[in-house]
C-alpha cells in the first residue's frame, strides 16, 4: 500500500480527495498547512505528496522548497487554483514532480500519481502489513494474529490499518480522528478511545503480549 501525505487545509476538498485516493487502494495522512506537513515528512517517508499551494502558516511551494532542502525524495504533485505559465514554471522550480491546476477531476489525478509512481522507484506492490504475529491484509480485508481469525467492522479495520500503517510511530487522538474519521474537532476524540477498546477486547485480550498501548497524554502507538 502506498503512503500518500495530502496537504489541503479546505475541508471539503480534503473529503473529496481523500475519499478517491483511499478508493484507489492508497494510504492518506491529512496536513492542513505547511507546518504540519513538513512535520509529518520529519517522521515518515511518504512516496507521495499531493501539495496545495495556498496554505496557512507556510505555503507549498516554500514546504516543497524545504524537502528538497532536506534531499526528501517524495514524489511531489502541487495543487493549485494559479494557473498561469510562471506559476507552473514556479512550482516545477521549487521541486515539484507535477502539477495540477484546480478544478480538476479525481480521474485526472488519479492517473498522474500513477504516472509518478510508474517513473519512480517508490512504485511498491500492495502486500500485506504486519505487526509481530498481528497480519492484516488489504486486499482481502483479513486479519488474524498467529492461527486466530479476526472479525471487525469496517471502522475497526481502517483503524487498525491506520495504526499499522504507522507501526512505532505513536499516533495523537487528534491525528487519528481526522485520518480514519475525517473529523478534526476536538469534541469528537472520545470516540478514538471507544474504538481503541474494542480493537483490544479483539486482538489483545487473552494475549500474552499486547500490541496496541496508550501513551500517556500522547495518543496510541501499535508495536510488537
């Protein structure tokens, strides 16, 4: 499966956007300004990032400027609503790998990702993602750890593949809430630690070793 960082701070569009790449067989962590993204890309190595250019607190072509600075090799696709000749030229400066001008269709998008990733050697088959004896496999939507079949809601899969995704990495109630919810207020991260328990009461209980652990006023981390 691969990791897709999306940085869009309009909400609408990063429904719109994230719901055709995760259709497409994508993982999709969400940055809504430029801070946040360059962040993120401190912490995991994304294949690709998908940039708009009209951000809070830093645009996308200085956090494209910046990545390449730190010799990141993702590949960089800019989104924007500027579509003049010396924009364009602007952002492919910058370091950018493509660019798409707003509006566009998700097809459109869709086959230029594909593009990149074809002339690239991020290009990576999707296989399953495991974590100690813990298996989960996207393609069938299967989990088991050791010989134990799991059953789980549709929810507690894209919860558990978020977290496996990101094995190690320890994961804020926030971030978890606006990736597998879409939802980024802050009134709704009780429902995290609702689903959290019931992925316990599934792949920990009567364990020896539990995967999943709460770090204390930090968020979630799975690990074997």
């Amino acid at each position: 499966m691969t990791k897709i960082l999306l940085v869009e701070d309009d909400e609408g569009i990063v429904r719109f956007l994230k719901s055709g790449l995760e259709a497409e067989g994508f993982v999709v962590d969400v940055a809504r300004d430029g801070e946040e993204a360059l962040q993120l890309c401190q912490t995991l190595d994304y294949p690709l990032v998908v940039l708009d250019v009209m951000l809070p607190a830093l645009d996308g072509i200085e956090v494209c400027r910046r990545l390449r600075r730190q010799m990141k090799q993702s590949l960089i696709l800019m989104l924007t609503a500027k579509g003049g000749i010396q924009d364009k030229i602007e952002g492919l400066r910058s370091g950018a790998d493509d660019y798409l001008t707003k509006p566009f269709a998700i097809d459109e998008l869709l086959a230029r990702l594909h593009a990149l990733l074809r002339r690239s050697a991020y290009n990576e088959p999707a296989s399953v993602i495991a974590v100690g004896d813990l298996v989960l496999d996207p393609a069938t939507r299967r989990v088991r750890r050791g010989e134990r079949e799991i059953e789980l809601t549709a929810k507690e899969f894209a919860l558990l593949s978020y977290l496996m995704t990101h094995a190690g990495t320890v994961l804020s109630r926030s971030r978890i809430l606006s990736n597998v919810w879409e939802q980024n207020s802050e009134t709704y991260t009780n429902i995290v630690d609702v689903y959290v328990r019931y992925l316990r009461r599934k792949i920990d209980q009567g364990e020896e070793k539990p995967l999943i652990r709460t770090v204390r006023g930090a968020g979630y981390v799975i690990s074997a």
